[in-house]
C-alpha cells in the first residue's frame, strides 16, 4: 500500500492532483505549433531558427523521460515531483517574458526537462494508488486527460494567439501550476519502498547519465531536423547520426553493469513488458504521423484554415474521450490484450478509409474516418498500459513509467519524420507519373487547356499571358492530385504498420488481478 492510501486520502483527489500537471506538460508539447509564424516576427527570427523552439523542448523532454525512476528514488517522488512542477511553472513565465530567440530557447530546455517526468510519475503513483481491479480505469482516466493535450492545445494556442498575444500561451500554466502545487503539497506523499530508497546513499551513474543525455539528445535532432537538412546528404545528420549510434551502444553496455543505473534496462528480461514497449513505439508512430498528415492535407490541399482543421481533428478526440471510460470498465471483466487486438483492427480500418480521400471529399468525409481512430485509439492506449505496466514490481514503476513513455514519444518523433520524408518523394514520385498525361497529344488535356485559356481571356487577359497562366494552373493541378496520392499512399502504410503489430500481442501476459501485480516480495 502506498503512504497516501495508509494516511486516508482520497485516491480522487490524488488523480486530481497528478492529471493537473500533465495536461499542463502534454498541452504544452502542442501548443506553441501554431504560434511560430508570430514567434517569428516578433523575435525576429528565421525559420530554420525558430522551430528550435519546438526540437529544445522535446530534447530535453526526451533525456529526461527514462531516468524519473532513478531521479524519483534520489530525491524522493514527492519532491522531485514538486520540484518538477515548480521549475516548469518558473520556466514557463520565463518563456513569456523572453526578450529574444536564445533566451526563449533556453526556458524552453528547462521547460521540457522539468515536463518530462511529470507523466510517468503521474502514471506510476496512479498504478499504486488504484487496486490491480481498477488500475484499468485509472489508466482510462490518465487517457482523458492525456487527451486534452492533442485536442485543446493547437486551438487554445490559436486562439490565444489571434486574441491575445504568443507570451500568453506560457503565461496561462502560472494559476494551473500553482494550484498543482499546492494539492502535490497536501495529497501526495512517498510510499514506504521509496522512503527506505531515498535513506540508502546510491552510487551515481555519471557516464549513464552522460550517454542517456547525449544520445536521446542527438536522436531527437536527427528525427527533428533529418527531412529539413534531407538526411545524410547532410553532414550536420550524418554526425549526430554517429554521435546517436555510438552512445546508445555505450549507454546499453553501462546500463546492464552499473549497480545503480539510471535507466533499468534489465526491465527488459521481461517478454511482456518488451513487447508492450515496442508496440507503444509503432502505435506512436502511427499516432503521431497521422496527426501531423491530417491537417496538413486539409490546410495545404484542400484550403481549409487553420480553425476547419482544427474542426475535423476534434470530433476524433472527441470520440476517444467518450470511449476511455468504457474501456477502462471493460479492463475489469475482459481480457485486455483482446481489447488491443479489436483497437488495432479499427485503427487500421481508419487508416484504410483516409487512403480513399480525395481533393473533392466533404467535410464529414475526413471527419468521421478520424471518430473511427479515436475509438481504435482509446481501445489501444488503456489496456496496452495497464497490460503492459501490471508486470513490473511496485519498485521499479517509475522507471518503467519512464521508459514506456519515452517509447511512445520517439515513435512519435520517428513517425513524423519518416511520414514528411516519404511525403516529399512520394509527391515526386507521383508529380512524375502524372506529368507525361499534361501533352498535346492528349485530348482531355487540350479540351481543359481551351477551356481555362478562354475563360482567362474573357476576363480581359491577353493572349499570351492567358496561355501562360492556364498552363500554371493545370501544373497547379497536377501538382496537388501528385500530393493527393502522396498522402494516400503514406495513410495506407499507416494502417499496415497497426496490423504488422498484431502477432506481438501474443507475448503480452495477461494481468492476475487476484495476486496484486505490483506486489515484490
């Protein structure tokens, strides 16, 4: 039992208490995207410069992530947690008040670093707190909120942007932090495990912390900026390529013998818990990128704005949430690998769907393949959590938290990269295709020339230029239908990489609700 249930509170106030914080962390991963163009102006930076604002945050976000165990039992959970929230809050007042570009880059390390434990510390104490019975529910619950991030965070940032100002995006976690302090302060206190942990004078693993640093750090880059700099054409990648290889290989050999390491890579002996984990990285992957893909389709092809998108994205996020309870209630009578089984066969059904989008298709066209993968989505992400944490000893939780977390987050940033590489050369690829059929010879292509070539010259245009700017025109076309079938093509591979999962399902364990899971002995 942990010290907060021995002392009588409330287990819904401390989920109260651990959800603030985090979806304070997860808005804050989304919600500065649509404020660049402003950070832009207003910084006076340049495109290139100002994404780093974005690539600082989830640097950071990503060193941190795997060693909240280690931290947790150095400095006491309650307190490292508190400290968390303390440094992200101060950070995110600074971000607001940045007087220019290197400074805002610089919060916005601490911001990310201070976030990054936030998550799998909340989901760590929710598995304590919650009995075996009902850590499928807490998992739901934990789901709505890491929901909201998605969700509120690019509308929220738009619209606080257009009304307000950019700073006023940070500036909004001051009151959200302050009230998680205060409830950290009164609610949440150490299990008795962590307080025998935190008397016992551990030996630190400085080259463990050093490798875990650099080569989360030089993966995070590589993944960030790999199609911006087109990969190892450049030799900017191509080292922190090498600089990523090299200190994962040393960090795996420093790990497995270190006595205290910061990063428990034994977690791994176990099958379940593996498999869990490689999963969780695909279904980020697919996740991410479809995410990313979406709006982007809609804002570049078919000319919704920002707000529209933002209109399709939500009924998805929508459907997630309404369908997170009732799959933590299914968790307690049902077995959870089938749940993720029936998830991944509706994410993959979604994905198929968006393959037949076209340039013509309605509103509700893309609104409701994206409900179809909010429902698969909430089907995923509870039992693969609970199924896939419930075989790890209380001890060991939060650096099992963290590990799975920064899975979901690198499949996240793999996906993303991997979809705008292969959007780019599948857009060539298919510009190729198409651009022979745009010849006189053909007859369709002449009746369509005539055509907008006389509708221009009824404007008033002269000859010439009409013939100019009908050609333009059918190029345009060309080019958007070649981005079209770019986009479909990469939502079908989306929808293979859910199915490829499948057999993995087959090593996860599932959960004896009666023995207490988390019990060590």
């Amino acid at each position: 039992m942990t010290s907060a249930a021995e002392k009588n509170i409330n287990k819904w106030l401390i989920t109260i208490t651990v959800m603030l914080p985090t979806v304070m962390e997860i808005i804050d991963t989304s919600v500065a995207n649509v404020a660049l163009p402003h950070m832009q102006g207003s910084l006076n930076a340049g495109t290139d410069e100002v994404t780093w604002v974005l690539t600082s945050y989830l640097v950071s976000n990503a060193v941190v992530l795997p060693m909240t165990g280690w931290l947790s039992r150095m400095f006491g959970r309650k307190r490292f947690l508190m400290t968390c929230i303390i440094l992200f809050t101060l950070a995110s007042l600074l971000c607001g008040a940045a007087p220019n570009l290197a400074s805002l880059i610089f919060f916005r390390v601490v911001q990310g670093a201070a976030g990054g434990a936030l998550i799998p510390i909340s989901q760590a104490i929710l598995m304590e707190t919650f009995p075996p019975q009902q850590q499928g529910m807490a998992m739901a619950i934990f789901g709505i909120g890491a929901m909201f991030g998605p969700i509120l965070g690019p509308a929220l940032g738009g619209w606080i942007t257009d009304n307000l100002n950019w700073r006023w995006i940070f500036y909004i976690n001051l009151p959200i932090g302050l009230i998680a302090i205060v409830m950290c302060s009164l609610f949440i206190f150490d299990p008795e495990y962590l307080r025998r942990k935190s008397r016992e004078v551990l030996r630190i693993d400085y080259w463990g912390l050093f490798l875990l640093t650099t080569s989360m750090g030089a993966l995070q880059v590589v993944l960030d900026k790999g199609q911006q700099e087109d990969w190892f054409n450049s030799s900017f990648i191509l080292t922190f390529s090498v600089i990523t290889v090299v200190s994962l290989l040393a960090l795996i050999w420093v790990e497995l013998t270190h006595p205290h390491p910061i990063v428990n890579l034994r977690l791994f002996k176990n099958i379940s818990f593996s498999a869990g984990n490689l999963i969780m990285f695909v279904v980020g992957f697919c996740l991410y990128s479809s995410i990313m893909l979406i709006p982007l389709f809609l804002q570049t092809l078919v000319g919704y704005s920002a707000t529209d998108a933002g209109l399709v994205m939500a009924p998805g996020g929508v459907a997630t949430l309404l369908t997170m309870p009732f799959v933590g209630a299914m968790l307690g009578k049902r077995d959870g690998r089938k749940i993720v089984l029936t998830g991944l066969l509706i994410g993959a059904t979604a994905m198929f769907i968006m393959q037949g989008l076209s340039l013509e298709a309605s509103y509700w066209s893309f609104v409701w393949p994206r409900i179809v993968l909010g429902i698969g989505l909430a089907m995923i992400f509870v039992p693969l959590t609970t199924v896939t944490l419930s075989a790890i000893p209380r001890q060991e939780m939060g650096n099992a938290t963290g590990v799975f977390n920064l899975l979901r987050n690198i499949g996240g940033s793999v996906g993303i990269a991997i979809a705008a590489t292969l959007l780019a050369r599948f857009s060539q690829f298919y510009q190729t295709s198409l651009v022979p059929h745009i010849s006189q010879y053909n007859p369709l292509f002449q009746m369509r020339f005539n055509t907008l070539k006389q509708a221009l010259i009824a404007k008033g245009m002269q000859a010439t230029q009409a013939d100019q700017t009908a050609m333009g025109m059918l190029y345009g076309m060309v080019r958007k239908q070649a981005a079209a079938l770019a986009y479909n093509r990469i939502f079908f591979i989306i929808g293979l990489a859910f199915l490829a999962i499948i057999p993995l399902l087959l090593l996860l364990k599932r959960p004896k609700h009666q023995s207490g899971p988390m019990e060590l002995h």
